[in-house]
C-alpha cells in the first residue's frame, strides 16, 4: 500500500524546510564575518586618515623649525634671546598685598592631631 498524496506533499515540503534551514545557517556566519571585517577596515582606514593628518602636521612643524626666521622669532619669545646691541627688557608684576596675620586663617588640624584628641576624649586624659 502507498503513501496517500497529502502525506507525500508533507514529506517533500518538510525537507525542501530543512535544506533551506540547513542552507540559511552556514550563510549565518560567512556574512557576520563579512560585515565585522567591513567594520574593521572601516576602522583601519579611519586610523590611517589620523595618521596622515599628524603626519602633515608634524611634517608642516618640522619645515618650520628648519626657517631661520621662525627659529629667531621662537628663540626671542620662548628663551629672551636678544642680538648684540638690543637691549632686554624684563617686565616684573607688581607683588601681590600681604594679608596681615589676624586676616590669615588657621589651617585645619591634621590626622595627626584628631586622633590624638579622639583618644584623649575616649580616654578622658589630659
């Protein structure tokens, strides 16, 4: 006696399912891994643009530092370097107002201090 009909249609659905599962699954993971190597070179690329931006600048910097004119102007401001013949002028602020003794507040007391009296009123001694 054969299968009825319905029961044959069921067979071959139900495994038409499961080599569709079967195939939906091992292409799970090749497109995970496909799309965390697209955000890795994302990543990558976005690290390579920093880099060629600091590159141009300290490159920009280094042409710099070798102009006699910028190195003079450097040495002028940072160091008080002065030609033969110029003079030097140093501008001195004004020192700042002393407060009188009875204005200075006390400091706290330290650790020191609060344990020591701590224990002298746990203890009661003077």
């Amino acid at each position: 006696m054969a299968p009825p009909k319905h029961l044959k249609a069921r067979f071959r659905t139900g495994v038409l399912g499961l080599v569709v599962a079967a195939l939906a699954l091992t292409g799970v993971a090749p497109a995970r891994q496909a799309f965390a190597q697209r955000e890795q070179v994302a990543e990558v690329q976005a690290k390579v643009l920093a880099l060629q931006d600091r590159n141009e600048e300290l490159t920009s910097r280094l042409n710099r530092l070798s102009d006699i004119a910028y190195m003079e102007k450097l040495a002028r401001e940072q160091l008080g370097v002065v030609r033969p013949g110029e003079t030097s002028y140093v501008v001195v602020p004004a020192p700042a107002p002393v407060k009188p003794v009875a204005d200075v507040e006390q400091e706290p007391e330290g650790l020191r201090e609060k344990m020591a009296e701590w224990v002298k009123d746990l203890f009661g001694k003077d």
